[in-house]
C-alpha cells in the first residue's frame, strides 16, 4: 500500500509499524527497491 495514492488510502507504514509494535506483532516495512524472503 502506498501513502496518498488513492484519496481513501492515507497510511503512514511506520505508524502502522509502532502501532503493531504496541499490540506485540512483528512488522517488517521493506524499503524501496529491497526483497526479502516470507
């Protein structure tokens, strides 16, 4: 998901990722043009 590409689409991955963090779930925000393995 990209922030602000769609007008309902407003995410910031990284508040997403403290967020999750908080509830004790594991987020893995990859960055631009980087792969890993699931």
């Amino acid at each position: 998901m990209h922030y602000n590409t769609f007008p309902p689409i407003k995410a910031d991955p990284v508040e997403f990722q403290q967020k999750a963090e908080k509830l004790g779930i594991v987020v893995t925000i990859p960055e631009i043009e980087k792969t890993f393995k699931v």
